[in-house]
C-alpha cells in the first residue's frame, strides 16, 4: 500500500496546501486551458484526470535550451539521463520511470525502437518547430499499448500561421566550439499550410582525452490541408548524428564512438464533426546505428537496422453524458544486426473507452486496451478513473491503470563484453495508482499527486560480482546482465505550481517539487537504472521582462541522488528583440555541477553560447 501517511510529515506537501488555499483570493486574468491530445479523449488541462504539462511555444522561445532534453530537463515530472555535449544523447523518463518504459510521440506518431530505447530521443524535430509538448503523466496504454508507464510526450509540431510565405534564419556560437546554424521556412494558403526546418550542431569535446565531440543534423517537413470537416496531414524528417560516447554505456570499457542515421515519414485522415471524429495514420520509421568499442589496440563494431511500419485508427463518438472511443494499431518491427542477430516482430492492439459523466460533479473513465505480441501472448490491459469537479477551478481525481511492455532486441540479444542480454526474457508487466488535484484559479495552475507503480516482472541490467549471466568475463563483475526483477515498487509525490500574473516586469514564475523512494529486491545486485533516479527534483523557472524588449529566463533544478550529493544546475537565456531580429546570450550549468545523471557519464559542464535568429 502507498504510506499516504509521508504526505503529512512533509513540509513542501504543507506549503502546497497553503498556497493552493491563498490563490483562491486572487483575482486575476484565467490561465489559459490547452486542448490536449495525448490522451484517448481530448480535454483541456483543467478536466484532466491525470497530472498534465503543457511546454506552450513562448515558453519554448523564451528556454536557454538548445536541445529537446534540455527544455523537458526543467519540468518536474521529468526524469533525465544526459550524455556528453547538449544534444548528444538523453533518456527520457517520468517519475523516474526509465526510457524503455516512457513512449516519445510525434503528432501522434509513435518514436519506438525495438533495438533499445535509447534511440526513442532521437526525433527529428528542431526546437524551432515546435509549437507545444504535453507531458502525460502516469501509465498511457489505454490508447497506446506498450512502454508507456511513466507516460506519454507528444511534440506537437507548428503550422505556419501567417498568409504567404514566412521563416527565419537562426546561428550561434558557443563554448567548446559549438557551431549551430538553422533555417526555417514556411507557406501558408487559403487551404494549404506547410513548413520546413533545418537545425545542424557541431561541438568538440570537453576532454580530448575522453572524446565526447557531436556532429548533430535534424531537418523536418510537415503539412496539412486546412478547411473542412476531412483533413489531411503529413510529415517526414531526419536525425543524424555523429559522436564521442566515452563512458556512455560502460565504466569498464569506456571508449566507444557511435553513427546515428534515422528516417520517419507518416500521412495522416481527421474527419471531425458534431458527434463523431476519425483519425487514421500509417506511419515508417528506419533507424541506422554503428557502433564502435575499442578494448586495447581492437574495435568491437555493432551494426544495426531496424525498419518500423504502423498503422493506426482511432474513432470518438460523442453524446449526452459523455464520449466513447475506440482504436486499433498494428504496427511491424524488423531488425538487421550483427550482433542482435535478425529479428521481424508484430504488434497488434486494439483499445475501448467510456467517457461517463455521472452527475454535475462526478465524472467515470473506464477503459480496455487488448495488445499481442507476435513473440510472447495477449495481454490485457485494463484502466479506471473517478474525478471530483469539487468547484468550478477544482477537481481531485484517483486513477489506476495496468501497461506492459515486450523487451528490446538489446535486453534479450546482446552480447558483448560488457552486456550481456537475456534470450528468454519474458514482456515487463506494470500496475499503477495515482491520486491527486488540479487546480485553475486565476492565474494559476496547480497539480499534485501521490503514485505508486508496482511490477513482479521489471526489465534491467544489473551488475553481480558472483555470476557472468553466461558470458565469459572474468571477473563476472565486468558484465552487467540483463534480467527480471520481482518487488519492484516506486512511490513518492509530484507537485507543481506555474503563475502568470499581470505584474510589472514578472511574466512567468514556477516550481515542481518530485520525491519518490524506489523498492527493489534485487539480491544485492547493482541495478543501472530503475535506482539511478533523484531521490527529491527540486525546479524553479522564472521569465522577467527587463525592458520592452528584453526578457530574462531562468531556469534552476536540484536533483539529490542516493549515490551522489545534491547539484543545482542553473540555465539562463538573455534575449534582446527589435523588428526582425533577435540576439540572445545563453547559458547551462552555469555553477559548472559535475553530477552523473546516467549511470556511468557526467553531464556537460559549464556552456555559454551566443545566437541571432532574423525572422522574414
């Protein structure tokens, strides 16, 4: 059971309270409500039963971050894994779920790779083309089936809005010799709207003895027809990237280099009208990885492909008392290694839900999501929640919910001498709870909730000094080993604050406070990931309008690991705007914070870098 009893002994659950209680008496402009659609129903953030982030655009623009990982780094809820240069490499987690286990959406399309979810960061979407990202906390696999436990991350990409023709041209230049150059460009008809963006990175390393330079690259191409109850959209893009991964994967073998070339392309169908609405996509997505491990005077090279094509359908019906939905996915897996050996998988889910208002206050979610696997059996994954519209800005809401994942190609197929998958691993099953309140008074939005996921059957890596998992190393203590874990269980508290008042100068202020305690019977095992997590993320981010054309962000964040002290990593971005043209001095880790968010790589040290972007 969750020890709720922790909320009273704490002191920030108190202040959470107090604050919530005194914004009640302010009286101010409404926050804005976003539509969101990362979840099976679209609703606005304030009906939500779940706890909901929404990174709109002016947030975006107005970020010190470079990269995807770096503007997710300042949400609480988010759990980071950065390696190397700003942009190199990051697995993306909610409350401290890891990157097998949280699922990268976009527009919709689901970012999976069957070789390993490191790759699922790998999206090719510039910050430049992002109009909002919505981050779904909790277990997602009602509508979306596999590797959604700690949530779902939908990017939404922009669609021009300006008739014509539109764009800007955006350079900078930074420490370690980080060169950034991008374009974008946009055209907007009377029914037509489509947008291209080219974002490219080069970096050297910060220890030449321990190479960690990038050459980064993603272009993006999207657009949609306009008018009409049917719609049509689309979308293709492309990462490429090239980098030192000293100490990436391995402590003991720490010399490694890697290749990334990845494809997407997707066409899409909405039909929306009074009662029903269809959305249909297919989507493909390929992904080239070769990697290189120098042990001594010899490489150890892994080369990988794999090639994904889905489909996927989702039909609404609203009436009366509430909506029902349903959808299908199917979607095909087929992997070429040479050291994963060759692999072709399917998954087929199928997925029904029932909106229900009960009363003017009460409102029912129940649902079913029925997802095979082509290589393991059926599973069924059932989902509830009961939400509480106590007064017009409040509500409190309880929800549980089951999902599961099937293993990577990595943790049941590798073989090297540091890794050492498991052939008859078996799909990683996952039970959740979670109890909170959102609030939107005035000016404010506010969100809280206690969570407990459990799981007999949790996918890791671990480490023991006695048994080599079958491989051949000597002393065992060099392998990890790929394996199931019973008593798993992680718990804890997100709670978050965001105010826009209408004060001179003070645009933005908010903090999100995460504690969680994770439980494991592990045999004393090292465990990479499912304990590498913050035991409390502490994440303050403000916007201050120093003049009519100058804004001041900044972003401060204190993750306290068990194995480790406590770092506060401070960004800032000083952006000065006239007419056309914007010039900006950034920075990250400004207090130079030498923490290992991932098991076995430091984050990047202090960054300073210098842009200019002009807008046509």
């Amino acid at each position: 059971m969750f020890p709720f009893s922790f909320l009273y002994q704490t002191r920030t659950f108190g202040a959470l309270v107090f604050l919530a209680l005194f914004t009640l008496q302010v009286q101010a402009q409404a926050v804005e409500e976003v539509i969101v659609t990362a979840s099976p129903v679209a609703e606005s953030t304030g009906s939500l039963m779940r706890s909901v982030t929404v990174i709109n655009r002016s947030t975006i623009e107005a970020s010190p971050a470079t990269t995807l990982a770096d503007l997710l780094a300042n949400e609480g809820g988010i759990t980071l894994s950065r390696r190397g240069a700003p942009g190199v490499q990051a697995d993306i987690g909610i409350r401290g779920s890891n990157f097998e286990q949280t699922l990268m959406l976009v527009d919709g399309i689901p970012i999976q790779s069957p070789q390993t979810g490191h790759n699922n960061s790998n999206v090719p979407v510039p910050l430049q083309a992002i109009e909002r990202i919505e981050i779904v906390e909790g277990p997602g696999a009602l509508q979306y089936g596999a590797s959604t436990t700690g949530g779902v991350i939908n990017i939404i990409t922009r669609k021009p809005t300006k008739q014509g023709v539109s764009g800007s041209i955006n350079m900078a230049y930074g420490s370690h010799q980080t060169r950034e150059l991008g374009a974008s460009v946009a055209y907007r008809g009377d029914n037509i709207a489509q947008q291209l963006t080219v974002n490219g990175l080069r970096a050297d390393s910060e220890d030449e003895d321990k190479p960690t330079d990038a050459e980064l690259l993603n272009v993006l191409y999207t657009g949609s027809t306009l008018e009409g109850p049917v719609t049509v959209h689309w979308g293709a893009g492309q990462t490429k990237k090239e980098f030192g991964a000293w100490g990436f994967y391995s402590d003991v073998f720490p010399n490694a280099r890697e290749k990334i070339n990845s494809h997407m392309a997707w066409l899409g169908l909405n039909y929306s009208g009074d009662v029903w609405q269809v959305s249909s996509d297919i989507y493909w997505r390929d992904y080239k990885d070769w990697f290189n491990t120098t042990i001594g005077a010899t490489d150890y090279i892994n080369r990988h492909k794999t090639q994904v094509y889905g489909l996927k359908t989702d039909i609404q019906r609203h009436d009366a008392t509430g909506a029902t939905a349903m959808g299908v996915h199917l979607r095909q897996e087929i992997l070429d290694s040479n050291a994963l050996m060759d692999h072709s998988r399917k998954e087929a889910s199928i997925w029904l839900m029932r909106k229900q208002q009960l009363s003017e206050s009460w409102r029912l979610d129940m649902g079913v999501n029925v997802a095979h696997y082509s290589e393991f059996k059926t599973y069924w994954l059932p989902s509830l929640a009961l939400a509480w519209q106590f007064s017009e800005d409040w509500h409190s809401y309880v929800s549980a919910a089951r999902s599961a994942r099937q293993p990577s190609y990595t943790e049941s197929n590798m073989k090297t001498s540091g890794n050492w998958g498991k052939p008859n691993i078996m799909p990683e099953k996952m039970d959740a709870i979670e109890w909170g309140f959102i609030g939107t008074p005035a000016d404010h939005y506010i969100k809280a909730a206690v969570f407990e996921r459990q799981s007999n059957s949790l996918i890791d890596w671990s480490n023991n000094p006695t048994w080599a998992c079958g491989a051949n190393a000597s002393p065992p203590s060099l392998v990890y080993c790929a394996d199931s874990f019973q008593d798993y269980r992680a718990y804890g508290l997100d709670a978050g604050w965001k105010w826009q008042p209408e004060l001179p100068g003070l645009q933005s202020i908010k903090v999100d406070w995460l504690w969680m305690n994770v439980d494991l019977d592990s045999n004393r095992q090292k465990v990479t990931y499912a304990r590498h997590v913050p035991n409390y993320t502490l994440s303050i981010g403000w916007q201050t309008k120093l003049s009519e054309r100058t804004l001041l962000s900044v972003n401060a964040r204190r993750p306290n690991y068990k194995q480790q002290d406590a770092a506060t990593l401070l960004d800032f971005r000083l952006g000065w705007q006239v007419q056309r043209l914007t010039l900006a001095l950034e920075g990250s880790n400004l207090l130079n914070e030498r923490i290992n968010e991932a098991a076995f790589s430091p984050i990047a040290g202090r960054w300073y870098k210098l842009s200019a972007t002009v807008h046509f």
